[in-house]
C-alpha cells in the first residue's frame, strides 16, 4: 500500500523528463480533440485544413519534444519549430502549436551554450517561413507577423528572466551558507578556545608550582592531584563541546550557565589563584543564553588572570537584574606571568561579540594602580 502523503516526494524525485512528459502527452491528446482542431495559433490567414497523417506528424513534432524541454531544451526548441513550421504551412492550426512558446521560455530559462546564436538563428529562419506563407496565398499584414514575432520574443525573454532570478539566488544561497559555514567555524573555534584554554592555563600553572614543592610531599601531591582533575574535567568539557557539535546527537547538551559559577571560581581556587566570588540577586527565569555568555566572561577573566596575574588578589562580581546581568572582574596586578602560556587575543575578542551580539556592552582595561578589570552588562531574557 502506498503513502499517498509520500507521492509528492517521490514525483519530485523522478527524472525531470519523466515530469515533464505528462505535460507533452496531454497537449498533444487535446490537439486531436475534434472541437478544438483548428482553433490553435494561426499566422498568415490561410484557411484552416482537416487534419490528415501530416497533421499527426505536426502534433507530434510540437508537443512530444516538451518532454525534453528542460533536460535538452536545444533539441526541443528545434523539433517543435520544426513542427511548427509545418502546422502553419499546412494550415491545421493546432492548439499544439502552444508549445512554440512554450519551448522557448525553456530554451531562455536553461539553455546553457549558444544561446545568442540560438536567438539569431531563429530570428533569421522566421522570415522564409513569412515568405512561404504568403506565397501560399496568406492575408495576413505586416503588423501581424511583426505582432507574432515580438510575441516569441517576450517568450523568449521571459525564459532569461527566468534564468537570471534563478542564477541571482543560487548566488544569494551560496553567500548564506558560506556565511553560516563562517559564523560555524568562528562559533566553534570561540567554544574550543573558552573550554581548553581554561583547563589547559590551569594545568600548566598547576604544574609549574608544582615543580617547587618537591621538599613538600604533602603539598606536591594535592598540586599533582588539581592537575588530574582539571586534566579530566578538560577531557568532559571537550567532550560535552563535540556533543553539541554533532548534528546527530539526540541527547542534551548541558552548556554551563551561572549556576556553575561556584564551580569555576573553586577550580581557579585550586590552581593557585585566590578568588573573592560575590552574587547580588538571583538570576532571572527567562535569562536565556544571556548566563552562558555571563559565564564564559568570568572564565574567560579568571582564565587570563591565571596567565597574566598569577597569585593577585581577584574578585568577581556578578549583580543579577531583571532585564541583564553584570559581571566585574578585577585583578591587583601583583602576580607573576612566570610560566604561563602565551596568549592569542582572541579571548577578550570573542567575549566582546558575545557580548554585543547580545545589545550588551563590554570593556576590558588596565587600571590607574596595575590591575585588569573586565566589566560586562548581559541583557538577560535572549532565546537561548
């Protein structure tokens, strides 16, 4: 049994011709309809004639290339010309000759090489069947046949507009997805640098101390043992990042949010750098993606006072409102870089365009006394 819901599916997944011929054979059944014969286009005024075995060969020529009309629409053009020519010759005037139109709004559309010497060639071969025609005996005046020419044109015409509209936004999709593959890479790029950066400054400062307490057993082995547990809670992270990368993972990602904060400042804490954390308010129900920003902020800080300030005095602050979140971080500044991995300035970067892209506001400097302050205003309530 057939899903009738997936038909339209499955016709659209037929070859163009298979689409296209149904078209072709219903134009050329209607064209041998007894009422209708010799009702169709006409040119030249000569009296219509009975269909005979020219008249099916005609028909044939005119409607059946139409099948064909978007995958070779040079060949169409021509066969139904052809045919064409013969039904106004032999004065059937089948609707058939519909498809003259037809195929050249086509050929417009999806014709992809000669298409200036296509044009001109059928401009020039007009005026011998013009000829033809009146030596047949045709009535028709000047202004007819200049009429009907001028109607091809449009076809014609039609079909090129056709074909620029269908280029201009392929090449407006084409800048969409490279902008989207852009805003991806620069998107994934920001997430691994937040993450390991955090993790990977932490163990390397870890590691460095600990290189100074090997007459402290005691102490060396709680500095050896944040190194693990940072070295794991990196590997987590990272893999909580790829998880919500990968397109097909069904579960839910977990990104962190305010909530972790404590968490955050206590990793710090371990690693070395003394921390003063203070919250004003409770954030809002509806802060949306407004606390992952807020949160990467204060890793981000807390991240390159670890490299910059290692052993200051740093305190943060985050006061929650009912439409944002302020964040502030400061350092004194009295603490040594000695050992700390180099920085690429692009944390303070990406913090910033998180945090406009929000309507926020950001700003990042040193001190009149040699400190670093960071000060962050997250509107809250932004879907996450």
């Amino acid at each position: 049994m057939i899903d009738l819901r997936r038909v339209p599916d499955l016709w659209q997944r037929c070859d163009v011709t298979v689409r296209d011929a149904p078209f072709a054979l219903l134009l050329a059944a209607v064209s041998f309809l007894p009422s209708l014969q010799g009702t169709g286009t006409e040119i030249g005024g000569l009296p219509p004639r009975p269909f005979d075995e020219f008249a099916v060969v005609a028909v044939a020529l005119q409607c059946l290339p139409l099948a064909v009309r978007r995958r070779w629409p040079a060949v169409c053009l021509v066969l139904v010309s052809l045919g064409f020519v013969l039904d106004q010759l032999q004065a059937y005037h089948a609707v058939a000759g519909t498809a003259l139109p037809i195929a050249l709004i086509s050929a417009g559309a999806h014709l992809e090489r000669h298409r200036r010497l296509t044009a001109a060639l059928l401009s020039a071969a007009y005026l011998p069947l013009v000829v033809a025609l009146e030596r047949l005996g045709a009535t028709e005046a000047l202004e007819g046949y200049v009429l009907f020419y001028l109607a091809l044109v449009l076809s014609w015409s039609v079909g090129a507009w056709l074909r620029s509209s269908r280029a201009v936004e392929a090449e407006r999709r084409r800048h969409i997805a490279e902008a989207t593959r852009t805003a991806e890479r620069t998107r994934i790029a920001r997430e691994l640098h937040d993450v390991v950066t955090h993790h990977v400054t932490a163990m390397v400062v870890q590691a460095e101390a600990a290189r100074y307490l090997t007459a402290a057993p005691d102490r060396l082995d709680e500095t050896l043992s944040a190194v693990t547990d940072t070295g794991r809670r990196a590997i987590a992270d990272l893999r909580h990042l790829l998880d919500l990368l990968n397109p097909g993972h069904d579960a839910d990602v977990r990104t962190p949010s305010i909530g972790d904060l404590h968490t955050l400042v206590e990793q710090t804490r371990q690693a070395g750098q003394p921390v003063e954390f203070t919250e004003e308010g409770s954030p809002a129900e509806s802060a949306g993606s407004a606390e992952f920003v807020a949160y990467r902020v204060v890793q981000e800080s807390l991240t390159n006072t670890l490299k910059y300030a290692y052993g200051s005095r740093t305190a943060v602050r985050v006061r929650y409102g009912e439409k944002e979140i302020l964040v502030e971080v400061d350092n004194d500044g009295s603490g040594s870089r000695a050992g700390s991995p180099g920085g690429s300035g692009r944390g303070l970067a990406g913090l910033r365009e998180r945090v406009e892209t929000l309507g926020g506001e950001f700003s990042a400097g040193r001190q009149a006394d040699g400190g670093f302050a960071v000060r962050a205003r997250v509107p809250a309530g932004s879907p996450s």
